[in-house]
C-alpha cells in the first residue's frame, strides 16, 4: 500500500509564566515527538507545512519498523524540534489543536 513517514508532536510545550524558575521552564518547554507510518488514505492535505528536512536523519520504513532505531530516530527529531521551539518559528506548530 501507498504510505508515508509522519513525524509530529504527541505532546506540546505547557505555556511558560515570567515568575517560574530556569529549570521549570526548561521542563515546561520540552516537546515528545512521534514517528509512525501512516497509509495515503489516512492524511488530509491542508495548506499548513513545516519546512524541516529529515534526510540527514536517515529515516527510513526500515527505522520505523525496528524499536531501536525507532528511538533513536524520534531523539533526532525531537532535537530538530527543540531547536524550533526555542527559535520561536512556526508556533501555530507548537500549539494544542482546538476542534
């Protein structure tokens, strides 16, 4: 079948207040990514995109299928996206969805 590779956030950044602590901002800002392959007939194009590039990761079906390297791969990712959260682009990316 016709499939792709998705990464995303499972979990994103709690809001952050001028009166906490160094540490529990840090804390409150990480994000927990998610890698998984999802069927064409599954995703719904929309006309919001992120422009990262994962090729340098090497993410492959192969990666996705094996636990081992699936962690590795979603540590590289979530790197990618920690540098993103805190450069401060694209935060409509960064937000819970509201439906």
């Amino acid at each position: 079948y016709g499939h792709c590779i998705v990464a995303g956030i499972a979990r994103e950044p709690l809001k952050v207040k001028k009166s906490m602590s160094e540490k529990k901002v840090e804390k409150r800002s990480r994000v927990k990514p998610f890698i998984k392959m999802v069927n064409f007939n599954h995703l719904m194009p929309t006309r919001y995109s992120v422009e990262l590039d994962f090729k340098p990761l090497g993410i492959t079906p192969e990666v996705v299928a094996n636990d081992a390297k699936r962690t590795e791969a979603r540590k590289a990712v979530k790197k990618l996206f920690q540098e993103r959260y805190t450069a401060g682009k694209n935060r409509w990316f960064f937000s819970k969805l509201r439906f």
